[in-house]
C-alpha cells in the first residue's frame, strides 16, 4: 500500500512576494521532497495517459521542470515557450495583459506541425492570461491542444474558467482560495 502524501502541504506560501498583497505559491518545496515531484508529474499526466499526445508545451521557467518530466512519462517531445527574445529561432509571439502593461510569450514557427496533439503545461494557473495566450500560440501552429495541466489552481481568479470557455480542459491538483 502506498501512503498518499499531502501536496498543497508542501507547497510554501510566501506573503507579499514579489509585492505587497500577493501570496506567493513556491513550488520549489514540493519539487524538492523525496517524492513530491515524482508524485506531482504522474498526478499531471494520468487523464492524459490514455489520449495521443505528441508534445507537451511548457511555460517558462518552471513549467519547462514540469514540462520535461510530463514529456518524458508521456513518451512525447518537449516544446518550449519562452519569454519575448529567448528563442535562438524564428518564433512567432503573442501578446497577453499583466496587471500593469502586456507582456510577450514565443515559440518556434516549427515547432509544431498542424494537427499535431498537444498539452500545456505549467505550475500554476491564475488568472489564465499567459495560459490563454500560450492557447492561441500552438493554435495559430495549427497544433490541437488535448488539455492543460497545472500543479496549482487559485480558482478564485477565473483561469480555468477561460480555457474551459475555449474549449481546452483544465486540469490541476492542487488549489487555493483567494489569490
Ligand atoms: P496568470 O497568467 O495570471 O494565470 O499567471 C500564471 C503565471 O504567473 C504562472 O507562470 C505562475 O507561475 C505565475 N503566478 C501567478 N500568480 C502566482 C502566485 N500567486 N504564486 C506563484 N506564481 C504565480
């Protein structure tokens, strides 16, 4: 018999980081117990183990630690997406809103090839900004994104509210009230 072990315990809170008001969510703690990564990475994959997945696409920074395992258990390829002018290839960018200003996210222009089935992932998912403008980059590739998954939900702030609008499924392990 296996002991369930408790993952939103080991994720860290972090009051006013990087700025007054918000809870950080640090993952580092999770990813670095014995077992917490390992189990975070099959609990991400498991509704898409029996579907044909091709590439995971991972957000930079931490969903590329999340990503690549996800890939690896999935037997499919690793795609980057990076923040604006990371990537050494032609890429084409995408555009979303931050609390103040907008900001970039890129990826390769043949990354993918059209029809090819895809799953996005990331740490955390909050108000769905960057998970949406990752969306419509591997849909202006033509790629068909199955899901998204992410360790953590702040459910309150309507991410996956907006994927479910655009018709990707939303999947996570973990949430928190409040943002
Ligand atoms: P959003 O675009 O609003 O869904 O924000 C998601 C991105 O911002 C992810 O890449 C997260 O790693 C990061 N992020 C947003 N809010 C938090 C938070 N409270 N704690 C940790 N990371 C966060």
């Amino acid at each position: 018999m296996t002991t369930e072990i408790d993952l939103k315990a080991l994720v860290r809170t972090i009051p006013d980081y990087p700025k007054p008001g918000i809870m950080f969510r640090d993952v580092t703690t999770l990813f670095g117990h014995p077992s917490g990564f390992r189990v975070s990475v099959e609990k991400l994959v498991a509704p898409f183990r029996e579907q044909r997945v091709e590439a995971v696409a991972g957000i930079e920074a931490r969903g590329f630690i999340l990503g690549g395992a996800a890939a690896d258990r999935l037997h499919s390829g690793f795609v980057p997406i990076r923040k604006k002018g990371k990537l050494p290839h032609k890429a084409i960018g995408q555009d979303y809103e931050l609390e103040y200003g907008v900001d970039v996210i890129e990826i390769h222009e043949d990354a993918l090839s059209p029809g090819e089935p895809v799953l996005l992932v990331d740490d955390l998912i909050a108000t769905g900004g960057t998970a949406v403008a990752a969306v419509k980059l591997l849909r202006r590739l033509k790629a068909e994104v199955v899901g998204a998954a992410f360790v953590i939900d702040l459910p309150d702030l309507g991410g996956c509210a907006r994927l479910a609008e655009l018709g990707v499924p939303c999947h996570t392990l973990v949430s928190f009230e409040g943002d």
